[in-house]
C-alpha cells in the first residue's frame, strides 16, 4: 500500500536514521554521548548533533550545546533504528 501524508513523512525520517546508522553514525541513545554515563530511558534529556547523541545533565550543564529530547521522541528514534514499522507500534 502506498504511504501518504504524515505516514510518509514519518516513514521517511525512519529511513533517513537508518541510512545514517549504515553509515556508522547511530547517535547515542542511551550513555552520555560525551563522556559515556548511562542516561535514563525515562528521562527528557539534551541531544547534541555535534557531540553525537543525548547528553547526561552533567555534559549538558556544562553549556554543551544541544536541544531537549523528550522521552516518546528518542523512543521513536530507537524504532526506526531498528526498522520497526510506525504503525506495529501503534498496534501494542
């Protein structure tokens, strides 16, 4: 079946984190990007493009640069990670 709209667009940005995994840059989802500490899968946290993935509170209160990733939008980055389809979460 063909994909419109939003399923697309969700589609597409799965398919794009893919590519980059691929490539041999997988963010870091689950340690400190910089400094390797385990962060918390409930947790909001900061992801820094630069540094490669979510940052602990230490490294992002060191005014290391990033945005706030909250915690559905790194669980939707783990699913496309890995190829899991949008809508078979949806199903659970």
């Amino acid at each position: 079946a063909q994909l419109r709209g939003r399923s697309a667009r969700v589609e597409g940005i799965g398919v794009a984190w893919r590519l980059l995994a691929a490539l041999g840059f997988a963010p870091s989802l689950d340690l400190c990007a910089h400094c390797q500490a385990p962060v918390d899968a409930d947790d909001a946290v900061f992801f820094s493009h630069a540094v490669g993935g979510v940052l602990c509170a230490i490294c992002a209160g060191q005014g290391r640069t990033g945005r706030r990733l909250p915690v559905a939008a790194r669980d939707q980055i783990r699913q496309w990670l890995a190829a899991i389809p949008v809508d078979a979460t949806d199903a659970a």
